[in-house]
C-alpha cells in the first residue's frame, strides 16, 4: 500500500481543534488550548541517565492483526487493560496465562467511538467500565456488526478508570517512564516512517502533537549495539510487520516526543481489578 492508502486504515479519529481542546481538557481536569500551547522539546533535549530497562512483553497476549479495520484504539485499550490485570495477578503470585479480551465488542457496541472509523482509547476505557467480553466469547471480524454483549459475558476482568502520565502544559521526562514502571501503557504514535519499518532502533522524523495510530507503550531500554536508549512499542499490524508485531523507537525528545510515544498527556495506563 501507499502511505495514503495505509493513512486511511489508521483508527484514531481526527478531531476539530476546539474538539481536541474540549476533550484533553476533561481528560486532564485542566483547560487546555492549541493555539497557547508550548512545545516543551526545546527544553528537554535528553532521556533520564539512570533507570531500569521495563520490558512487559511475557505479560501480554499474542500480538493480534486489525486488519482492514480502523480499529486499532481497541487492540491498545485492550492489551493495556489485559497487561494490567496479568501484572497485578503476577503481584500476587497468581499469573497462569495471560488474558485476551474482546477487541470486536467495542467495535460493535460503544457509541461513544467510531467502530471501524476510528475512535479514542479514553472513551473505549469508559464503556468497558460496564463490563468486558473475554476475546473468544466475542471474537474479532474486522467489520462493525450488531452488539452481541450482554452483562453475562462479562469475564472477571473489571476496569475502574486511568490515569494519565501527567499534564500536557509541564511534561517532565520520567512521566511516562514511570507510569509504564506499574504496567503498560495505551497511548498513540506518529506514524511518520514507521510504515516501512522492518528491525531495530529507528530515528524517525517525527512531528509533536500528530497523533493518528493507537499503540501500547510496553518497554524502555538501551540497545548495547548502538548506545541509543528507545521506547518499545506494542502494534496491531500481525507478527509480520517490525520485530514480530514489535518496534524499537529511538528515544528523542526533540523528535515528537519520541514520535509522540512520550507525549504524557496522551498516555493513559487503564485501572483494573
């Protein structure tokens, strides 16, 4: 596919400007407007030199495939939510296996998003307070169909909210490094370069405050081969795209916000049971 043509298929949904304004200011509890803001990169030209690596992979279910669909705010809200409560059965000494849930049932039943035209992780994060399907009781089309849920398919799986990394006015440098210290995240990613991606830690030219694909924030660390720290991100493209479903972005706060995967303001980590 062209960029355009891969562009289209990407699922989280462009907003007016005074939308965008209206909704990060009552995810944050703080006014908040585009045309005053600051962007911090000028003044955070550096990672923390001192931190642990974070990998949550083994915490996670298989990597899933959206396919056709603009869906991928569902497979982030849902590996975030899913990794969050494996880390917590892991904290009391009770991880088995991990769990997958229902990315499909938020396609065909939440209003408040778009189904396959996209949608926000916040208000997908909202709806599944009410209950969640497990993944094989309401398996994945890749088209919006009619709402099959019904509150006895609900696992024992329950959502209580999110937090944010922190505000969009003072981002600080370890915000998202250490929400992503209690589990992984859900947040979006600049896409710009990162269709072509194949392996490794990529420098991409990225742009601060473009946000169109939903992504999982699942590690930090430092590559021995080339030095560089990096930000790993979780996608919903199948194995065979990146590092089987996986990719490495060089860690650069003067490049978006390491392609916005550090912007803390759009990253949110799901409060589970």
């Amino acid at each position: 596919m062209t960029e355009t043509e891969a562009f289209a298929l990407l699922g989280v949904r462009d907003k007016t400007k005074e939308e965008m304004n209206q909704m990060i200011t009552e995810m944050t509890g703080k006014k908040f407007d585009f045309d005053s803001y600051v962007d911090e990169d000028e003044v955070r030209t550096s990672a923390p030199k001192e931190r642990v690596a974070i990998d949550w992979e083994k915490i996670l279910a298989p990597i899933r495939d959206q396919k056709t669909c603009g869906s991928c705010y569902t497979f982030s809200t849902q590996a975030a939510i899913e990794g969050n409560y494996n880390k917590n059965r892991m904290d009391e000494g009770k991880f088995t296996e991990t769990v997958s849930l229902s990315t499909q049932q938020i396609v065909d039943c939440n209003a408040t998003t778009g189904g396959c035209s996209g949608g926000w992780m916040g208000n997908a994060i909202k709806y599944l307070k009410a209950g969640i399907s497990l993944e094989k009781n309401y398996p994945y089309t890749g088209v919006v169909g009619t709402c099959k849920y019904t509150a006895d398919m609900a696992s024992e799986v329950v959502v209580t909210g999110y937090e944010t990394a922190g505000s969009y006015y003072t981002p600080l440098e370890n915000d998202v490094y250490n929400l992503l210290l209690k589990g992984p995240l859900t947040n979006c990613v600049d896409t710009k370069g990162l269709l072509r991606y194949r392996s490794g830690v990529a420098n991409l030219p990225c742009t601060p405050l473009v946000c169109p694909h939903a992504v999982n924030t699942v590690g930090m660390g430092r590559d021995d081969s080339t030095g560089l720290n990096f930000v790993r991100m979780r996608n919903s493209w199948g194995t065979s795209w990146g590092e089987a479903g996986y990719a490495r972005i060089a860690q650069d706060f003067n490049n978006g916000y390491s392609c916005m995967l550090e912007f803390s303001g759009w990253t949110l980590r799901p409060t589970v049971n």
